[in-house]
C-alpha cells in the first residue's frame, strides 16, 4: 500500500457480518483501532494501553465499498499532522486490493492521572514524524 509505512492484515470474523453479510460499519473503527495500535506498538515501542498517552477525540470515516467475510483485508496507516497536543492519523482499508474505507482520527495527549492536556514530547513528536510515509 505505496505511502503507508506500516500495513496491518486484518482477519474479518463471522461476528463482525451484519445481516446483509458484510462488515458492519462500525467494525471499521475496531479494524482502525487495531492499526493504531500496531503503529504505537511499532514505533513507539509502547507494549500496555495504561502506556498509551492519548484520547481519540474524533474518528471521521468515508466507506467505498463492503467487505465480505473472504476478503483480504489491510489496514495502512500514517501520520497526517502533529500539532502542539494532538496528532492526525490516516487510514486506507482495502478489500481484496480495493479501495474499501479511508478515515481520519485525531488524538489528543493527556496525562490521565490530572485529566488534562499535555504537549507532544520529542521524542514521540520524531516518531509520529517517521509515520510520514508519502502523502500524494
């Protein structure tokens, strides 16, 4: 997937079919999730979500097409903006090599002990910056 510097396969499950017998969409923010995830894991090197710094504050999705139970489902995902307290990811789930979804989140940075707002340290502000990849 050219411009995404990390892809995650995904494994579609009888239980995320809704009737008409494909992924239901709200699924698509579970496949999502699970590609942020991989992408903190990755280049992060965060391995607990107690580890895990941020909120999602907004998920914005447009859906292309349905996924079937049989296709072959990749995730990519990078990074589109890091601002002072948050950061934008972007994502491309494809379907047996076709457009399926591409979606938007914006996470925001908090110390979840006070409850607040905190800047983008350097070193995660390098790492998110490595997340690049080529934007068209």
């Amino acid at each position: 997937m050219h411009g995404y510097p990390l892809v995650v396969p995904i494994q579609v499950r009888w239980r995320d079919l809704d009737p008409l017998d494909h992924v239901n969409n709200a699924v698509f923010v579970t496949y999502l999730e699970y590609a942020r995830i991989r992408a903190w894991q990755r280049f992060l090197e965060y391995s607990r979500g107690s580890d895990v710094p941020f909120v999602v504050a907004r998920i914005a999705i447009d859906y292309r097409r349905p996924i079937r139970l049989t296709d072959e489902v990749k995730v990519g995902v990078r990074t589109a903006r890091v601002g002072r307290r948050s950061f934008t990811y972007e994502y491309r789930i494809e379907a047996s090599g076709e457009l399926a979804a591409e979606a938007e989140s914006v996470q925001v940075l908090v110390d979840h002990a006070g409850g607040r707002t905190v800047e983008v340290p350097p070193e995660m502000r390098r790492a998110l910056e490595e997340m690049r990849g080529d934007q068209d």
